[in-house]
C-alpha cells in the first residue's frame, strides 16, 4: 500500500478515534450521566444483545435491503428523466415547475399519503426512498447535460453522430463526474429518507429501532443504531467511490 493510502487512512481514522476517546473519558469521569449518553461499553454490550436475538443482523439486512432498492429505482428514474430535461427545453418547460415543486415537500410529509396508498408494507417504504434517491441524480444530470460544451456536440453530429449514439459517445462521458456526484448524494438522501419511512409503521429496521428504543427509554440501543447508520452510510458511499474512480478513468 503508498504511502498516500497510508495517510488518507490514518487520517480518516484520527478523528473517530479521538471522538471515541473523549466519549469514553466523559462517561468514566462522570462528566455526563450514563442516563443521557450511555458509554461505549453500554452500546456495545446493547450491539452484542441485540445481536444475539438476531434482531440486528435483521434490522441492518432489511435496512440495507430498502436502500438499495429505492436507491436503484429512484436513480434510474433520476437519470432518465434528467437526461430528457437536459436534452430537451420542452420536457424542462412543461414539467419543471411540478417537479420542482414536489421536491419541495419534506420526506416526512409523504408519510400519511404513501401510508394512505400503499399501505404500512415493503412498497410505501421503498416509494420513499425512491423519491429520496431520485431528485440529486434528476438535477445534477440535467443541469449537467445542460452545460455541456456545445462546441462537442457539434463536432458529434460533424462526424455523423445523432440521437443515442451522440449522447452516449459525446455528452453522456462529459457528465460522467457529475452524474456520479448526483449519485453519491442520491445514496445520502436514500439513508435519511430510510429513517423517515421507518419511524413510522415499521417492525423492522435501523430507524424502528431509533423510535422503538426511544420509547422504551433504551437510550444505549439509540447511540447504537445511529452509529450503525453512519457507519452503512460511509461503507456504502465508499463502494459508489470506487464506482466514481472506475467510470472517471473509463468513461470521462
């Protein structure tokens, strides 16, 4: 391994640990009560609890489960219906203003209708994040796809490139960088729609287990599922960077 992996390793790692450090020092000293923030120990023995009972394998597997699937429809739709925008002024003129107004609406506004449509199951679940995902990779393909050089369109279409062939040789590679930055945040909005679909009407999962260690004042089970979500967040961001640097030498 370089030594600039090295460094970008230990470096990403200094601040946790130093966090950890802290926290552990808080608890033990009794700077804090371990009412209001449970030490590490206690979110592990919780972790290992939990664990045991073979709920938190289950809440991580059905958690990740929903964000992958929202995640994959909503940035498909995302990238269909941004490549129309950007490609056409008709499409941005007629649907525009209603799409910008839905994206508008807070996450948890959706809640009671998805509730209301499609009933407490899988599918209300999965819609919410799929709007979640769609709107980052729907603006930065449109608003990219709308900035491409015109100069490198006209000179596709001068070698006889048009329709499909002119957007996936000339404009679909000179967006590659920001379509795959739409997807990063799509993923970070699939996260935080995940949780909204899952304080309410949910048996399962990373955010039922927030409201439902909440009530049941387990507030080392609370720091446990947080944590859990910032973790899947960053290790699924990290494969998309992979993703990012792969298409970027590819494609871009």
């Amino acid at each position: 391994m370089s030594s600039r992996r090295w460094f970008v390793l230990i470096g990403g790692a200094i601040l946790p640990v130093a966090l950890l450090a802290v926290w552990q020092f808080a608890t033990t000293t009794g700077l804090v009560s371990l009412s209001v923030f449970p030490s590490p120990a206690m979110v592990w023995t919780a972790g290992v609890d939990l664990a045991q009972r073979g709920d938190l394998g289950q809440d991580v597997a059905i958690s990740t489960q929903r964000v992958l699937i929202g995640f994959g429809i909503g940035s498909v739709l995302g990238l269909v219906v941004g490549a129309l925008f950007g490609l056409s002024r008709v499409w941005e003129v007629v649907l525009g203003p209603t799409l910008g107004a839905i994206r508008a609406v807070p996450s948890l506004a959706w809640v009671p209708l998805l509730l209301l449509w499609l009933g407490i199951g899988e599918e209300s679940k999965i819609t919410l994040i799929t709007i979640g995902a769609f709107f980052p990779v729907f603006t930065t393909v449109a608003t990219a796809l709308g900035h491409v050089d015109r100069q490198l369109v006209e000179a596709g279409r001068a070698f006889g490139l048009s329709g499909v062939r002119l957007f996936t040789t000339v404009q679909l590679p000179a967006v590659v960088p920001a379509v795959i930055a739409g997807l990063r945040l799509a993923l970070a909005q699939s996260w935080l729609f995940l949780v909204a679909s899952e304080l309410i009407a949910s048996s399962m999962g990373l955010g039922f287990r927030l409201i439902d260690s909440q009530n049941n004042g387990r507030i080392d089970r609370v720091f446990l599922a947080i944590i859990l979500l910032a973790v899947l967040g960053k290790l699924t961001d990290a494969v998309v960077g992979v993703f990012q640097r792969y298409a970027v030498k590819k494609w871009a």
